[in-house]
C-alpha cells in the first residue's frame, strides 16, 4: 500500500477503524425498471440505469470482489512490487488483466486512463477518521465522482467477518453468485483456518506466551494496537491469540499504533514478533540493523510471522493468510 507511514502513519493511514455508519451496504438490484441501486458506508445511494459492469476498484477491494465472483476493469493503489511480484494488498489479482489507473503520487488516480475504460462504478474502502475514499485524496476524489460514481465500503472498526460480509453482498448486487459451491468452499477454509488459529492462540496463552504486532521505519518503530485492525482484533478477540496492545498508542494516528524510538525497540516482551509486510515497512532483516531491536528476545531467535495487513477481505483470502500464519506460528517452539 501506499499510505505510507510518512505521509500519514505506518498503520493509522491504512488500516483506519470506521464509526458506526449503515451496519452493512444495503443495495437493490433490478434489470428493468429502477435500475441498480446501492447505498454505501458513507450514506450515499449510488443508482445506475443498470446493473455496473466495468468496475474499477482500489487493489484490495478489486482483489475482494474478484474473491466473490466480479470481474474488475480496473484498479488503483500498490498493484506491483519492484520486483515484479504482486503486492500483498493486491493479492489474488492478475496485473496482466486489469489496468491500473494509479496516479503519479499518493491518492491520485490518472484521469485520463480513468476516463478510457468508461467505468461503471468506482469502489473503495472507507474509514471512520478520513472523509473521502481510500487512496484517493480529497480533490481527487471530486474529480473522479465527475466521471464515474463511487462506492464506499466499511473496512474497519468492525469484526473481521462482517467486514468481509460486506464484500460478498457487494459482490451479490452486482450480479456474482455468492453461494456458488466455490465460494461456499472458501468459506468453510475460512473456518477452518481460524480454528487452527484458536487452538495455537488456547495453547499460547497456557504456556504464557504472547505476540507484539510491530512495524518501522528509519526513524521511528511502531507498536501496532490489534484492537483497531478488523484482522488483529478477531484474531484476539474471537480466536484467542495472545497479541499484545501498547500502553500509549499515538492519538496523531487514530491511536492505531504506539510510536516509539528505536532506543525503546524493546520497550514490550514478546514470544513472537508479527511483522508489518507491506512495502512501505521495514523488513526484519532490515530492523536487524537495530542493535536494541536486535537483541530483544524474540528478534535474536528469528521468531518473525508476517502480518499481511489491508489484505483482500474476502473468505478465500483470509483462509490462506490465517493458514499461513498457523504454519509460522507453529514453526515456533511453544507456539
């Protein structure tokens, strides 16, 4: 992603907690007649003389609609790493098969490229502390509405399965078939990871072992709080993983993460370190270079799992990350 821990905040910017607007997208789907309707997170009733077909969507919402059955035109946000792989917030799509209207700078969208696909509708996440639509700054985002009609989704501030309810209804409106056996497959994956990950959080917490969600940059280290992450929060409260909440999260950043110096790197013990993968944080590699990080406990045993934040909300997407995170937390002594 590229809500860079710079320009607003490691975790803040990215994984923002949304107040309690419509509990979920309620929406209306007609061939005739009155047409497509959908009223979204932020109140807003988006109506089509039908049904949208040519969608472009920011990368994990796309990744997400696309995990329901709908097929996406175009995206926008981090679609590709430097070395070509697909970044994680993206994961599940195939950048050879949309096109990406990504901007030049962060939350800017290309116009013109936007204007060539002659798009249905546009659809984003949407956060309770930002007005607007994710990755999409405020004058962009007027601009954009001037060419297609936009689509908030709620994303955060609500558990990890409601959030990803709203995907699949979403998807359902726009015509997928949401209860095909496929996707009622994933579902049931869905379930059966987040046991896996309920019988390792059970045995943590008996042996009195516990988890710090971390990430960084050159100048500063953060503490993430799970509680305003739609993932951390059901990975705690609902599967019992013994992730640890920081004492004094930033209020500058919604209170989503504590913000130390690396002098204060091993300011919370931990068992296991859960490592902010996206881009725009360091790797553990490069946390290594820390000497204070480096020898907290955890860090000098190589006790790292990867913590795919902002990731597509959908069944299928969740049943591979909480799977992969059962592998590494059970690659660990204890876990």
């Amino acid at each position: 992603m590229r809500h860079s821990i710079r320009a607003a905040a490691l975790i803040a910017a990215s994984l923002t907690a949304v107040g309690a607007l419509s509990a979920c997208g309620s929406s209306q789907s007609e061939q005739a007649g009155t047409g497509w309707s959908h009223t979204d997170d932020r109140g807003i009733t988006i109506t089509r003389p039908e049904r949208p077909q040519r969608i472009v969507a920011q990368v994990s919402s796309a990744a997400a609609l696309q995990d329901f059955g709908v097929p996406i035109t175009g995206t926008f946000g981090p679609l590709v790493r430097d070395d070509g792989s697909v970044e994680p917030e993206a994961a599940g799509l195939d950048p050879a098969k949309v096109t990406d209207v990504t901007g030049a700078g962060y939350g800017e969208i290309n116009l013109e490229r936007l204007l060539s696909l002659h798009p249905d509708l546009l659809v984003s996440g949407k956060y309770a502390e930002y007005p607007g639509l994710w990755h999409l700054v405020q004058d962009q985002e007027q601009k954009v509405a001037e060419i297609v009609p936009t689509l908030g989704v709620q994303q955060s501030g609500i558990a990890l399965p409601e959030a990803i309810g709203k995907y699949k209804e979403l998807a359902r409106s726009l015509g997928a078939d949401v209860d095909s056996e496929k996707i009622q497959a994933d579902e049931r994956a869905f379930h059966a990871a987040a046991d896996r990950l309920r019988g390792i959080g059970a045995r943590m917490k008996a042996e009195g072992r516990s988890i710090l969600a971390i990430g960084g940059t050159k100048e500063e280290f953060f503490v993430v709080v799970p509680g305003r992450n739609p993932d951390l929060d059901y990975y705690v409260t609902e599967l019992g993983l013994p992730i640890t909440t920081p004492n004094n999260p930033d209020p500058a950043s919604g209170g989503y993460y504590e913000r130390l110096s690396w002098e204060k790197a091993n300011a919370y013990p931990a068992d296991i370190l859960l490592w902010d993968a996206r881009s725009a944080s360091m790797t553990p590699q490069q946390m290594m270079q820390n000497p204070v990080f480096a020898a907290t406990p955890a860090a000098a045993a190589g006790r790292f799992a990867e913590w795919d934040a902002v990731a597509p909300l959908s069944h299928a997407s969740y049943a591979k990350i909480m799977n992969e995170l059962a592998d590494q937390l059970e690659a660990h002594p204890g876990a």
